[in-house]
C-alpha cells in the first residue's frame, strides 16, 4: 500500500511532465497511410525507444517490410504474470486540414482537452501505459509484475505485417493477458472495459472507361460512364433497408442472443444525446435493430471516398474517363474477410456493363471478435478502473476494428483486456481529435494500480 | 469571280499569319467556369476587339453581370442580306492537367494539329469567319454582305446573361440568318451542316450528414453515411437500361420519325471505328436506339463529377460528412429544363434517408433544338462548303448543346446555320484539344465563300 501512495505522488507531481511528453510525441506526424510521412514514423518509433531507454526498460525497434515495431521487454521474475501491452504509434491521415480549429500536428489545450491527430488514437491512450510504468520505476523502482511493449506503426493502415511478426515471435511475446487501451468510454465519466470489436474488410475499385475524358454533348448516352457505373455498382452493394445485398454475405453471422440484446439495452444511452453530438436529426440503419446493435454488433457497410471526373468550380460538361472508390465493410465474428473479398468482386464483375474496366483490389481485412467474460483478468481491470476512475466500469462493445485483437486471441489464445479511456466525441479519424486531459490521467492511474492488480490475482 | 480568286490568293499567302493569330488567343486562358480567371476573360474580349479594329469594323466591348461581350458591325447596303456570327471566347477548365501533352495554353503543333485548350471550341473554328472578313477587306476592301459578330465570353457555363442581352438589343441584332461554328464534322473529310442540338439541365447536389467526418467502426451502420446515399440518390435517375427515372421525363419526348432515323442510318458510320477512337470495347445506353440516335436525338444522363470523402494514398476508415455531385441531362426539343428541375428535385428529396440534408443547385438549362431542313440559307452553305472543302456536307446532328441556338430560332426567328470545322476526336471538353489545321484553312476558305453565297440568294 506504501508503494502505491508513493506512486498517486508521483503521478499527482508529474502531471505536467506527462502531458509535455505526449506532446512531444503527438508533433510527430506519424501518418502510415502516407507514404511521404516515412521519415516521421521512423521518428515516432524512436521517440517511443528513448522513452524506454529513459526508465531503463530493455527494447528493440525491429524493423518490417512496412513501419517498425518496438518491442519492449521489463522480466523481473518468471513467477509473477507477464502482461503484453499493445499499441500504436501511427495515425490517421489528418485531412480534411481546413477543418482542424488547431493545426493536427500542433497540439493544443482547449477547456480541458488535448487537441492534436492521434491524441487519444492511439498515442495518447497507449502512452498511459508507459507513463504507469515511469511512475512505478522512478518510485519503487521496479513494475509489480513482468511487462512486454508490442507498439507497432501500421495499425490505421490493417497491420500488414503485424500477424507475420506475432507468428515469428511466438514465444517471445508469450504472456498472460494482453492490454490494449484504443477504445472508448461507454460516455463521459462512464469507464468501460470493451469485450467485442467487429472486423473490416477494405477495398478500392478503378473504373476506366473511354480512354480520357470526353464532351458529354457529344458522347452522352452512347458511351458507358464510369461515374455512373460506380454509383450503380455502389448503390447495388446495400438496399435501402441497410443490408447487404451480396450473396452469402450473412451466411456467417450468429443472430443476437436475447441475453446480448438485453447487456446492450440495460446499458445508459441516450439516443437524442447521441444524434445532438454527431450532429444529425435522424438516424438509419439495418432494420429491425437498435442504434448500439447496429454500431458494435451488426455488419455495415460504408463508402469511405469517392472520386471521379470535374472536382473544380463551376459546371464542366464531361464524360469521365475514371472512377474510383475506396468502401468498406464492418464485420462481426465469423465472417471471412477473404470469403466476402471473392465474392464482393464476382457481385461486382457480374453487373459491369459494356466499355468499362474494373481493377478491384482488396486493401485489409480482419475478423471481428467478442472475448468471452469469464475471462479471470477483467476482475483485476474492474479494480484498478475503479481506482484510477472512481466508478465500476461498464462492459460493452465497439464498432471500430483493432485486427491484432484477434490475432492475440485466436492464434495466441490469450486474455485481452480493451480498456478505452476515449470519448465517442473525440473525434478519431477526423479533424479536432481530441483528448480530454483528466481521462489521460486516469488512465495513467488505472494503468499503475493495473500491474498491481494483475499481481494480486 | 475576280474577287474571289483575289481572296483565294490572300488565303493562300496568309496561312501562317492566320495561324499564328490563332495561337495569340489560344494563349489567354479564359476560363469562364473559374472566376481566377477573370483578368483572362477581358484580355481574350479586347484581343477580339483588337481583331475588328486591325480590319476596320466598329466593335464594340459590352459589359454584362457575368463576362462581357463583343458586338461588332459591318454595315454596306440594307438592300444586302444580314448575317450574324455567333461565337465564344471562352473555354472549358483544362484540368486534369496532367493529362495533356503540352500545355493546354501554350499551343502547340504536332501532325498538323494545333493543340490547345478552345483550339477547336470555340477560339478557333469562331476565329475562321474573322479570318475570312480579313481576306475580304484587305483584298477588295469591302464584305459582299451585312454582316454582325456576336462574341460571347459565358457559353461554357450556360450563356447565362446571353438571353437577356439578346432580348434587350433585339433590334439591333436583327439579321436573316445566324452562322455559327461550334459543331464537328461528321468525320475527316466529311464536312456536315448540323440540323439539330440537344438541350442541357445541369445540377449540382450537396449532401451533408453529420457535422464533421465520423470513424466508420464507431459509428458505421447507425449514422447515414452522405456518399452511400449520393450513390443511391445518382443511381436511382437513370436504370440499367439507360432509361431515366424521373417521373414525367419522357412525357415532352417525340418519337423518331421513320424519316429521321432513315436519314441518320443513311450516314456513313463505323462503330468499331467509333469504339476505338473512344478508347472501348463496347458500348451502352438507352436500349432501343443506335449510337448516333442516342448521342444525337435521345435524351441522356450524366454524371460529370462526384467527390465525397477520402481521396489520399491508401485507406481511410472514415464515415465522411459530406458528398457533392455534378451532373448534366442533355434533353431534346420541348423538354423544358425548369419543369426537370422540379420533378428531378422531388424525385430526390422524397428518397433522402434521415439524417441527411441536400442542397440543390439547378445550374444552366437550355431546350434542344431541331431546326427544319428548308431553310433557304442551307443552299448557300452547301455551296460554300463545296468550294472550301471540295466535298458536299452531310446534314447531322449534334449531341450538345449550344444554348443560344434555341433563341436565335425561337426567340428571334431568325434562320440559323450550324457549320463544323471541328472533329469528333478533337478532344474539345478533355485534355489535349486540338483542331486539324488543314480544317481551319478550309473552314476560313468555306466562310470567305458563304459572305458571297449568301449574298447571292
């Protein structure tokens, strides 16, 4: 107990420090997509190396075919458990920038919250495990229980290589439970501990149809055009009743249990509240499900960007030479990304009409997964939320995808603990992420009292 | 005759001055769609001006809401018939730029094409008939006619201000017949007097869903995403059988007659020809009707640009906020583009999903015309073009739409003449226009004769 106190010092102290090195961190525009921000990442993965090396934990930046892994490793004594921390130091792209209030790479305090591309996906949230563990070496001296770092670069771009690397490194990255914080709080001041992700599956298609763009006067109605393709195409993939219309797509999907509706429906959610924070008057959906049902544990289906012919001012009378579209689906546990792959391009294939080429090509994919609560750690991360938050976190569920989830459990069949300290409204994957500065900090306090607790079991 | 071999010798000698005159004017980038370029619209509207004083005929630069005008006038005889040259100085955005060879305004010759953006339409198959008045006033120092030039700087962008310039200067615009070169060939060495033009109604559509970009795992399937729905609302105009959906569309539509499509059948057309020029294997649209039915005398739609979402490297997991569309239907006569505003506007709002709002923008509209066959003028273009082509012309129609056409002939009455130096493959609305300069010299010469031919009625 005397370690502790001494730790809830030294994170009362360091406050200030910590957010200073998140900062550091955040400034580094980290974007894997993007293949011009490579010199970035690599600086991102060192800065996390130096970090390690500053509260002298042994660690390795290995590199991949795609970004670097660090591969941090703190062994005290092979009695205690061994707990694998997940995360990632790339970003999303941070465009559209014009409507970032702060620069995303700039990061800045607003009422309480930290603005900056990535601040709380994931470097913000991941970072909470480091800084615990400052506080724990800089105290006590040593961590209550044996702790490897897997932060990998290529998350926000499906983990290419990240399954090949856990394949080769079996037992290297042996360990008892996995601890990943990229998730949400169920709302604010509502800690949750997330035990279902659903899967994606990501694709781009390329029309090309006349050999370059034509006057659409003069070629109009006798010449196949691409851009109207892909909205046919497109439009065919979901019906107006939000289901998706490829053959054999729901073949793999488990029905909802009652018991499952019921967890989902028992949980505090104010609808009204969550059409106001996205900023719509009405929502839409497969039907015959609820919002939450719909978002964390149903398949959808989402056209992520589409471009094709005149983007300028004005009216220009042209018949596009090309159309492309990137479009991806959300999937739920059993579901073969692979599967829907073959049979998405043969749906597609099948409706093309005369004068028009398509290249097809299937981007990332990764199941979804829903991790069994009977799991003997979630006890420990009740514990250490309740300290770190002052509240018993909430169980649910999160609509996004962290392919590695699957991979740690399925293929290494170990315990996952997804324990968000995000907000819905912190605007990943858009302009003005955030995160809000007293949720990091508790976060820093959960993830301290964690190896604590993970000890004790 | 002694004058016309004078002319003869003067068109001759002065091939590369035309030329180079030419090029002067392709080299402003007046592009009227794009209000940056509105410094190059005056400058390409005084070159004009500049044009009409070297050869003394008073002109005059009238200033309108949007671009100016130029109104030149040759006054000999009233006893002489009257002719009006209708033209445009400005050009269609050359964008993508990427795509042309050389640069879209610094022309260049290559195979006896000169390339440029508006070489062909309308900078250079307009300039032929002031090239012509050249001839005649530096040689016999007068024209055989009355003749008027009508330059408007708005025709890409739907003559906007043209229609109620036209009606507030009817008087001083009276004349017996309207000349205008703004039309193709039916193919190389195939000289054609277009009969007939299609109409446009051109719209822009703005889809905006919720208030920023959203992640499309935690938010995909319960938010209604804008560009899923902009591919439903574009899919939905037109089927897969090139028929469009819109209520009461067809209901002003006229049947072919047995006689029209006779006369288009009759015209020399190689399909594969056509395919490859395009640049594809193969063709569609409306089903029923043959390439030239559909492209010339069937109402069409087009998609002429969408944009919506992520369009970087790679992938984005993005639920975007907004899409944006531009698209164009081209009608035929008594199709009223204010009545498909409305119903199309209907049609789309009665779709719309909750939680999206759409914006929308009818651009230009004007109704397709056919103009008849007995024209007296026609005898004396054929004649002309005989002498400049030394073949006869074909009579054709053209898929797009020169909106002031249906004015001059329904407003004003007045006899119209559609004469095309230009071809179907000179890229006129894509990167790399050009225009055969062999058809230039031709199309000046025709032009030096229709002055005479046209006197001679």
């Amino acid at each position: 107990m005397e370690k502790l106190l001494q730790i809830e010092e030294y994170l009362e102290a360091n406050k200030e420090t910590f957010e200073s090195q998140l900062i550091e961190l955040l400034k580094i525009p980290s974007v894997s997509a993007d293949s011009s921000f490579k010199t970035s990442m690599l600086e991102a993965a060192n800065w996390i190396m130096h970090c390690f090396e500053a509260m002298k934990i042994p660690a390795e930046l290995i590199p991949t075919e795609g970004h670097p892994i660090v591969l941090a490793e703190y062994h005290r004594d092979d009695s205690l458990p061994t707990v694998l921390v997940y995360g990632h130091y790339d970003v999303q792209p941070a465009d559209p920038l014009d409507l970032w209030i702060s620069k995303p790479f700039e990061p800045t305090v607003r009422d309480g919250n930290l603005y900056a591309r990535g601040a709380t996906d994931d470097k913000g949230q991941m970072f909470t495990h480091l800084a615990s563990s400052q506080a724990w070496m800089n105290t006590v001296g040593e961590l209550p229980c044996n702790i490897k770092y897997l932060i990998e670069g290529e998350e926000e771009i499906g983990s290419a290589h990240l399954e090949d690397f856990i394949e080769a490194h079996r037992e290297r990255l042996k360990a008892d439970v996995v601890v990943i914080s990229d998730t949400c709080q169920l709302g604010p001041d509502q800690p949750a501990i997330t035990v279902g992700l659903r899967g994606i599956s990501y694709f781009e298609i390329f029309l090309q149809g006349p050999k370059q763009d034509l006057h659409s006067g003069s070629f109009g109605g006798a010449v196949t055009n691409p851009v109207n393709t892909l909205t046919q195409l497109l439009s065919s993939i979901i019906n107006k009743e939000g289901q998706v219309q490829i053959p054999g797509f729901y073949d793999a999907v488990e029905s909802l249990t009652e018991e499952e509706r019921e967890q989902f429906s028992g949980l505090p959610f104010d609808e009204e509240n969550f059409k106001e924070q996205v900023g719509v008057d009405g929502l839409s959906g497969e039907k015959g499900f609820t919002t939450n049902e719909r978002r964390w544990a149903r398949p959808s289906f989402d056209i992520n960007g589409v471009t094709g012919g005149y983007a300028g001012e004005g009216a220009k009378t042209v018949l596009p030479a090309k159309a492309n579209a990137k479009f991806s689906f959300r999937l739920v546990p059993k579901q073969d990304p692979k599967q829907i792959a073959i049979d998405l391009e043969k749906y597609l294939r099948d409706q093309l009409p005369p004068g028009i080429k398509m290249e097809f090509k299937a981007m990332h994919g990764s199941p979804g997964v829903v991790v069994p609560q009977t799991n003997p750690y979630l006890q420990a991360a009740v514990t250490a939320i309740e300290q770190g938050f002052g509240k018993t976190p909430y169980f649910i569920r999160e609509g996004g995808s962290i392919p590695v989830v699957t991979t740690f459990y399925e293929s290494l069949g170990l315990n996952t603990l997804l324990l968000g300290w995000g907000l819905n409204d912190d605007n990943t994957h858009s302009p003005n992420e955030k995160f809000h500065l007293a949720d990091f900090h508790r976060g820093i306090r959960s993830s301290a009292y964690l190896w604590q607790a993970i000890r004790e079991i």
